[in-house]
C-alpha cells in the first residue's frame, strides 16, 4: 500500500508575499535591510512618505524573506550572503541608488531621541562639564549615582567634568535613562538603521557604508598628489606627468651639453655668449690693470727726471717688487684674454661649419 508524501500547507497570502519579494528582489539591482527596531510607527509613516519615489520599503517575517533569497538567488550572484544580516526587527529596501547615497539619505531621515532603559547606546554617551539648570539638592546624589561629578557653583548645579556614562554597544540603565532626559540630552537616534546592502554580488556592511563623505574626498586628493609626485621623482610616464617629464629631460640635457660645450642647436648660443661675457670681462680687468701701469711709468719718470735734475749722477732706477708682481698678473691677464678670444672664434667657427652642413 502506497503512502502518500504529506506537504505541508502554505497559506496563499504568504506566497503571494514571498511572489511579490522575488520580483523586488530581481527588479532592483539594490537591495538593503534596515533594523526598525525601537522605531514608533508615526515615525516610521513619516520616513516612507519623504523616501516614496526613490525607495520602496516592505517588512515581512524573516521566513519569508529567507525564502525570497532562495529562490533568486540564481538571479542574483551572492544574494544569500544577505541572510546573514537580517537580524532584530528586519526590513528590506529597495531602490535604484547606489549604496553610498543610500546610506546617506536614510542617515539624514534620522532624528534626535531620548534614551531609554535597556537600549544599547550607538556610540559613546558623553556629559559634558558645565552648569545645569538644577537648584541644589538632591539631584547631586542622582547624579552621583550614574558617574556623574557634580557640585554647586554660582547658585546652580554644575558638572565638573566631561564623564562618559555608557560606552558604545553598553545597556543604558534606568537611573543613567532618567539622569540623560532630566539634562535633556537625547544621545538616541529614530531612523532606520541601514544594517547590510547588496550590488552585485557585494555586500557593504554598516561601517563600510557609514564613512565620512568630505574625509574621503580629502584621503583621494591627497593620494592623487602624492602618486604625482612620485610618478615625477620617478620618471614615470603618464598622461598627466608626462609633459612635465619632458620639459625635466630636455632642461637636464641642456645642462649637460653646456658643462660638456656639446655644440648641438639651442647650446651653441650659449656657449658663444658665456664665451664672449669672459672675454670681454678678462678684457676689461686687464685693461684697467695696463692703463694703471702705464700710469704709473709715468709717474716714475717724472719723479726719475727730477731726481736726476736735483742730482748730478744719473742712475738707473731698479724696478721693486710691487712693479715687477704688476707687470707679471698684467701679461697674465693679456694671456688669459687671447685664449679666450681664441676659443671663441673656434666655436664660432664651429658654429658656420655646422650651419653650412644643414644647408
């Protein structure tokens, strides 16, 4: 006798949801889940009116969901690495935006809200130091009592010290709950908290999606430069470096045909002109030097003709040293000009030969 496979009944309305999840799923390359968890429904109505158009938001048991992910996920590559994040009070967004901006937009719907005992704070709960609006009594106790510092100054209760009163991902307990409305801080934030996004096969987790928009661009324009710099200090050759590479190379050939005297076009010029400022630098200086030694032969033989009216005897007068050293740097200097003139007529000369050649 044959028996008969038992199926499980499924009622129609849950297909027709988990139906309407496959062809969200396969219709939008974009796929979130959000937390809502400790989000009021008014709050919750008003989110979806200012995403309506752009986003579109369904929650539905995880069950269901799960069965969703199954059945595209030959669709869509890695679709089931989703599952993982579908914890506390989970939803799922839908939308053609790309992750970042998702991230972003669902951050900004966020609004401020009083802590509450038992929920876990999202970041470092902080009691800034400072006057409060509280009379003396014992609210100083209170505030004792949740770690918190505080005195009398100036006829008020005052703080005397930034004190952090839960740490992140820590319980808030109901004295610290009670002691944070009282100061009106509101550390809490109702919004929808974008937990895990898939595109393409990748999932962007929270703290991947959640970075600092102008820190990022600042961390690219700095890497920009930086890889600039050493794409120049390298000689590396790019479309953005390679104009500034050439210019490097053709000053840095320039230098080496001057010191080598390489007479090649765009040197020879300067070669002529570095050799004609020398020569008539030299030139001068030994001109000025003959003219004070003929100046001062003269001097000498006035005061000889003198020297020889006053004395009967004519003598010879013998040069002294500092004469002699001024005739030896003289000639010197008249050498040095020579050799000069003669090495600029040969690059000149080299420079008609090489001009004849080209034509």
């Amino acid at each position: 006798m044959e028996q008969k496979q038992v199926q499980a009944h499924v009622a129609p309305y849950k297909k027709e949801i988990v139906s309407n999840l496959v062809n969200l799923i396969n219709g939008h390359p974009i796929i979130g889940i959000v937390n809502m968890e400790n989000l009021p429904a008014p709050q919750l109505q008003t989110m979806r009116a200012q995403l309506r158009g752009n986003f579109f938001i369904t929650m539905t048991k995880r069950r269901l969901m799960k069965l969703a992910i199954e059945q595209t996920k030959a669709k869509k590559k890695g679709i089931e690495n989703i599952e993982a994040h579908l914890g506390g009070m989970p939803a799922l967004i839908f939308t053609k935006e790309n992750p970042f901006r998702l991230s972003r937009t669902l951050q900004k719907s966020k609004s401020p809200a009083p802590a509450k005992a038992g929920q876990t704070a999202p970041r470092d709960i902080v009691v800034n130091k400072g006057a409060t609006s509280f009379a003396p009594g014992p609210v100083i106790g209170e505030l004792a009592m949740a770690g918190i510092k505080a005195g009398v100054e100036g006829g008020k209760v005052a703080i005397k010290e930034d004190t952090v009163v839960v740490k992140a991902g820590e319980k808030i307990k109901p004295k610290v709950a009670e002691i944070l409305t009282r100061l009106g801080i509101q550390p809490m934030e109702v919004g929808l908290d974008l937990v895990a996004v898939y595109e393409n096969g990748l999932i962007y987790t929270r703290d991947v999606l959640s970075v600092d928009e102008k820190e990022y661009k600042n961390r690219l324009s700095n890497a920009a430069k930086w890889a600039f710099n050493l794409a120049v200090f390298t000689s590396y050759p790019t479309k953005d470096t390679i104009r500034l590479l050439i210019g490097k190379a053709y000053n840095d050939a320039k230098t080496i045909g001057i010191e080598q005297k390489i007479f090649d076009k765009g040197i020879i010029e300067i070669l002529l002109g570095k050799a004609q400022q020398q020569m008539l630098s030299l030139k001068e200086t030994a001109n000025i030097e003959v003219v004070e030694t003929k100046h001062e032969k003269a001097e000498e033989k006035i005061e000889s003709k003198e020297a020889e009216q006053k004395s009967e005897s004519s003598e010879i007068k013998v040069p002294t040293r500092e004469e002699l050293e001024a005739n030896i740097k003289m000639r010197e200097k008249q050498q040095e000009v020579k050799e000069v003139e003669k090495i600029y007529h040969e690059i000149h000369k080299k420079a008609i030969e090489e001009h004849d050649k080209k034509q």
